[in-house]
C-alpha cells in the first residue's frame, strides 16, 4: 500500500516521496531510493522500505510536511517507454469516424498501440503549451501501469506480476495534425505532445477489489473548465485488459522497469458517461445534429482528471492544466 | 574530438569509457561522468574533462586499457527517446514497392519518422533474438545522432547545435509483421524488436569534413556471413539531412538530452553500391527477375556494419551480431 510522488528540486529526475492515503502531506523517501525510476530499478529491494514509510506516515510516526501539489514532477518526469494503448472500443469507433477512417479490421482481437514520447513528461499542474490554435488541441483521460522489468512473451495470465503502479494520464494530442500524420503510414509523432501524468502513481492494492482481471472498475471523471465533461466506468468495456496489452506489447519485444503502458482514452458507449475527450464529444455532436459544437481547446481553458475510489479518496490525486499559448 | 563508449560492469547503464582512436583501447571515464546519459544531462560541464582524458589517452599519459569488443555495451544501454527517420528516399520507394504500399504524396518535403522503443538497446557484439523465422528477420544499416537537450522549434539552420554525437544502428526490423501492424494506422510497434548500436559514440569533429550540413559524407559499410553487401555513400542521397529531422522533430515537441535520432537505411540509387537492409535487395531481385532469392536472416547468420574514413579508421567501431533463434 503505497503512494507515490516525485518533488520538484531542480533535477531532471526530481526526488522520490511518500504520500499519505489523504494527499495532503508526504515523506521524503530519498534515502530509501533517490528518485522513482531508481526505485523501479531495483523493486524488490526498495519496495518494503516505501511500503514501511507509508505505514509510519499513516500512523503519524513518520515526520511529514505538507504537499502542494504544484510542487509535484510527474511520477516519472522523464520515463524510457511511453507505450499507449486504445482499449476502449466506444472510443476507437467514434474518433476514427471523426476522421472518415474505418476501424481496423482487428478491432476486437488485435490491440491497437502506438509508441509515444517519453523524454519529457508533464506534471500534474504543469501547462499545456499551444504554439498553434489550428492544431487542434484535446486532452484524453486515461488509465496507466508503470512496469517492472517484463521480458519476452508474457502471457496475459502471469501478467499481473509486472505491475508495479498506476497512474492517470492527459494523453495531449494535436488533433488537426493526425489526419497527414497518419496517412504516411509511421503513427503518431509531432501529433502527441508530452503527456502529463498524476500526482501519485499508486500500487495495485490501493485498489482493493476495484483492481481486477488487469481493469480499474471505477469511474475516470473529467472537468473542462471546472464543468464535469465524462464520468465513465473504467472497468467493464476496457475490451484488452492491462494483462492483454502486456501480453500483446511482449510478442517480440522486452521492456525495462519503469516503462508506461496506457490504456487509451476512457470511454463508455452510455452517452449519459460522457467523454474523456473533446474528439468523441464533436463525433457525438455531428451524428446528432449534423455539426460539432465543441471547439478545441484554447489558451487558458482547464482540465482537470481524477479518480475517486468508493469512499470518495481521490486516489491518484488530480490532474489539474492550464492551456497555455506559447 | 571524443570517443566514448560503455563498459559492461553488471549495472543497467554500464560505466562511462574514453576509447582512443585506434579502438584497441580505452581509458575509465567514470570519475568525470558514471555513465553516457550522466554526461549529456550535464555536457557543458562534463565534455571539457572528457577531451582532456582523450588528449591525454592518445598521448599516452592517462592509463589505459586494451578493449574487448564484446565487454561492451550500446554507448546507451537505454535511452529516453529512440526517434528514427527514413530519409534516404531511395529505400522508402523500394520498401513501400515490396509490400505493395505507395510512397506518401509528401516523399520529397515532409520527413517520415516512427518512434522507437528505447528502452532496450542491444551492444554491438549482442545476439541478435530470433523467436520465430516466419517473422522474416532483417537488419538496417542507419547512422545516428545523440541530441543535447533540444527545445521545440528548433530551426534546421541552428539544429547542430544540438547534436552531441553519432553513431551507428542496426535497427533490426521483423519485416513479416510490418504490412499488418502498419494496416492498424498506428505505425510500427512489434514489427521493431531492440535496435542494436555501434561500439562508440563520437563526437562531431571526429569525421573532419566527413560530417558537413547535417550529413556523414562517407559510406556505410554492410556485410551478411562475412561477404559485402552495400557499401553506399551516406551523404549526398540523405534527403532531409539531420538538420532537417531536427527541424521536423521538434515542430510540436521538446527532446531531452540522450534522445537519439536515426537517419533510416542508407540507400544509393547506384545499384552497384549494394544494399543495407535485405528488403531492398528482395525488392531488387523481384524487379529484375520476378521473385526474390535472398531469404530473411536465420539462426547463425551474421551482420557486420561499420563505417571507415579516408585514413581507414573504423570511426564507430564494428557492429557484430549472430542471429540467434530463442
């Protein structure tokens, strides 16, 4: 039962704490390990000693300071893989039809991925910069496991045991410049920007039972501009659980610790759970009325991610961004 | 004028080694930076200890030890960012003709670049993996640059300023999983197992005149079980020079110190400078006379790939690799 942060300090890597289960204070942990990716680096050494840490902090016996989050780096300000998914199918359906492409005919049996960015990583108040309004520029709220060292050809059942956190995810993307990316036939490159990640990246069992079959059955919730955009279940229509993705990411390739595998934008066909991002919102819009309403995002709108479990903890704490035009 | 390579000490990123220009030898490094990405995250500071430590190596004050080729790791053995192009246009027209792809409408003015995973990067004497010999094993023969910290907006004008280093690659390509995975719209992912680097990583001046508006003007050297198979000239066909890519790269987006940016199979028009990959001499071989005869890369095969100046140095030092059926 751990919670993680990475503090600010002028290093690239920033500097390891613990967080309490509230979010309102932590411990340094840098003399346990000095930075997260250390950490993963050697799990099984470090982890009893985080895990002790955040016992202590709970019971008060461990001397503490108050978090301001604007503070916090991401988990992993800078990662060595950055492996996104799009496992919600409600969501693959809607964005390609927004831009007149057909889903591949995989859809349901073989998982869509694609290979992001991953030297430089947002945190979780960090700006969303805009060099060009005409980019087209959308958040997507997504799920994330940081991985241990996970070799070849994993199957989906032992994939449980390469998970070693989870965090939440703005998967920032330049919508207007997906359509010529793709259509070269490489992916995704200049059109994903740096993504940002949560305050805390947290271990599987402060889940609870919300953990299951490789999903996270709880509601993903988004606000722009302070007003609640998605709320969607997590859990029931991710179609490729974690455990799928890490068994389809290691058909030919091994990953280091601290690789990020991200489960693509949250997304429900009910429409009353809304969206997790602008691009499914305008799709929705033009089958109803014929045209999108929603514009992109502009220099200072806000979007806020989270995630609350059943008793109302905000378990990853918020991500909270301001577009900023640069 | 630098030569760095990694030794193998058992730790992750191995430990940082000045190599002298002859590559029989080598001189410890790790006193002025622990490792490779120590030394970019602070090269200002660092790189002036590290030319010393070379001036002194090739005078023969520093002490210094003979090099073992197969005690050595990638320059990085895991890097924050792996961003390769293809911009020798010569290879995108003949790989896109073999699987029956048509080149992009913008071949000639918007560069093609995929990201890469990097997080891990075999040595230049590792085995290279072979799971399966239906996933049709190929090699690459690219040069590479390693990039300082580089922010967005970069123009080619002043991109060499960011360019710390080069090398070379064996971006090693499962060319049977590439039509599929590339049908999905998402770019290569699996298709693209752990790219293997050069025994060195140099520092600019090192290749003199050779190395002029963003393009090694010298040939790349390829050969299969001992036996040539290309020898072309990297610079005048490089289409969009390093420059370019750096350019390109960072329309939307910012790179960390350590990313390492690929320039794609070199590949001469001249058919008499043979091949750096074997899907172009497939291609070759089906335009000439119907069918392909080379067959994919099996178990024992080896790849050599290096790259000599006009004194006959052997700047990077040899890559070496045996594929190995796991």
């Amino acid at each position: 039962m751990v919670r993680l942060a990475t503090l600010r300090d002028g290093s690239r890597d920033g500097r390891l704490a613990v967080v309490a289960r509230a979010g309102d204070r932590y411990a340094e942990a840098s003399t346990i390990a000095p930075t997260l990716q250390r950490a993963l680096d050697d799990w099984d050494r470090v982890e009893p000693g985080l895990t002790e840490l955040s016992h202590e902090l709970e019971s008060g016996s461990a001397a503490s300071v108050a978090l301001d989050p604007t503070l916090l780096l991401a988990p992993l300000p800078r990662a060595f893989e950055w492996v996104d998914a799009s496992a919600y199918i409600n969501h693959i359906v809607l964005v390609r039809r927004a831009r007149g492409a057909a889903p591949p005919a995989t859809l349901a049996t073989d998982p869509l991925v694609y290979q992001g960015g991953s030297g430089v990583l947002l945190g979780p108040r960090d700006g969303i910069p805009l060099p060009d309004p005409a980019w087209g520029l959308d958040f997507e709220a997504e799920l994330c496991v940081v991985l241990g060292d996970t070799p070849r050809g994993v199957q989906a059942s032992e994939a449980n045991r390469y998970v070693r956190l989870l965090m939440l995810a703005n998967d920032v993307t330049f919508r207007g410049l997906v359509p010529d990316e793709l259509a070269k036939g490489f992916g995704f490159f200049g059109s994903k920007p740096a993504t940002a990640f949560s305050p805390f990246a947290i271990t599987p069992d402060e889940l609870g039972p919300a953990w299951r079959d490789g999903r996270v059955h709880l509601r993903l919730r988004s606000r722009l501009n302070g007003v609640l955009v998605g709320d969607p279940e997590a859990g029931p229509e991710m179609h490729f659980s974690f455990f799928d993705l890490i068994a389809h990411i290691t058909k030919t390739r091994a990953f280091t610790a601290g690789t990020i595998l991200g489960s693509g934008t949250v997304s429900n066909a009910d429409r009353a759970r809304g969206v997790s991002c602008l691009a499914e919102r305008r799709m929705i819009e033009t089958i109803e009325s014929g045209a999108a309403q929603t514009r992109w995002l502009s220099s200072g709108d806000t979007v806020e991610i989270e995630m609350l479990d059943g008793s109302g903890w905000n378990l990853f704490g918020s991500i909270e961004q301001r577009v900023i035009a640069v």
